[in-house]
C-alpha cells in the first residue's frame, strides 16, 4: 500500500514538483548494519526522510544519525517506548507503545475470565519494554503472572518453556517476541508431552 501511495503521489506531480523515490536498504536484521545503512543513506544520498525503519535496537541505533544531520525518520515499525519517551525531535511514530499493547492485551485477556497467564518475552530491549506493559496490565487486573520467563532472542528454545507453562496449567501465554519466535513457542506447546 505505501508503493500505491508513492506512485499515485509521483503520478500528481509528486511533493513540490519533486518525485518520491524509495532506496531500500538491507541491514540483515542487524543493528550496527542499519546504523550503516542509515549513515549511507543520509551523508552520501542525502536523503530528506527516512521511512518505515523496522526493529527496536536497529531504530535506536539510527536515531544520532537523525538527530546530527536533521533528517526525519518516518513511522518506524516499532512500538518501543523509548522511541516514544521522551519525545525525539525527527522520530514520527504511528502506532501504539509495545507496552501499552501489552498492557491492554492482559486487560482482555482478564475481562475474559483468563486468571493464570504466562508471560515469555525475548531477552532484549524489545522484550523488556512490552514485559513493562504486561506487568502494568497484571497489576491493574490484580494478578500474577503464573509463569515470567525471558528466551534468547537470537536463538530461541521452547520445549523447557512449554513444560513449565504446562505444569503452571497457564489459561493464556502473552509473548512478546518475533513472529518466528511466537510460531516455535506455539509449536512447542503443541509437541509438549510429560
């Protein structure tokens, strides 16, 4: 949708007579490489945005760039708290905190009748801000978390995991992790035999 959007711009003339132009850029999912990429983009393209950056520590590692050069960053695909608080001068967040998804998450997951929640989040600052909201929402809905567990975000291991929230007979497991990392969890839980 946001291509659709950049070409029915361009097709009008574009902003001020000038053409939008995406430039992508590949950081491998690693945060000193988008750092990298970021400086690229902006000292030796002098871009005038940057756009729809994904993944906490990679936009906070971009963020001095931003702030040195002037340079906006444009609905980062993170909700991480720290991008939100305190407000940063170039950054234009578009969706909700991680924590105050995580937080309104346990508040359903309570008005639904859901007592024994497992929380897992990953070992990095992602996780720890959404564990954050989570642990909010479990004091707001007077309860405890009948499971608190951290994993490696990197290199994620569930079958001791799925064996603990099993035998704390969890109603409900909140993850704050990856896609990959929710899909092996979830697959863990379902192989999961005494």
């Amino acid at each position: 949708t946001v291509l659709m959007a950049i070409d029915e711009i361009n097709a009008k003339g574009g902003v001020h007579g000038q053409k939008i132009e995406l430039v992508s850029l590949d950081d491998q999912f690693d945060p000193k490489l988008a750092a990298e990429n970021a400086r690229k983009l902006i000292e030796e393209q002098q871009v005038l945005a940057m756009f729809l950056t994904r993944g906490t520590p990679h936009t906070q590692a971009i963020v001095p760039l931003l702030d040195k050069h002037g340079v906006v960053l444009v609905a980062p695909s993170t909700g991480a708290m720290a991008l939100h608080q305190p407000v940063l001068k170039y950054v234009f967040n578009v969706r909700a905190t991680y924590q105050i998804e995580a937080e309104k998450a346990v508040k359903h997951l309570a008005s639904i009748g859901m007592t024994r929640i497992a929380v897992l989040h990953s070992d990095d600052s992602f996780g720890a801000d959404g564990v954050a909201g989570a642990q909010k929402g479990l004091a707001n809905a007077k309860l405890t978390p009948v499971v608190l567990e951290k994993f490696e975000r990197a290199k994620p291991e569930f079958t001791a995991l799925a064996g603990t929230i099993a035998k704390a007979n969890a109603q409900a497991v909140l993850m704050v992790a990856s896609a990959e990392a929710v899909s092996k969890a979830i697959e863990a839980l379902r192989d999961w035999r005494p």
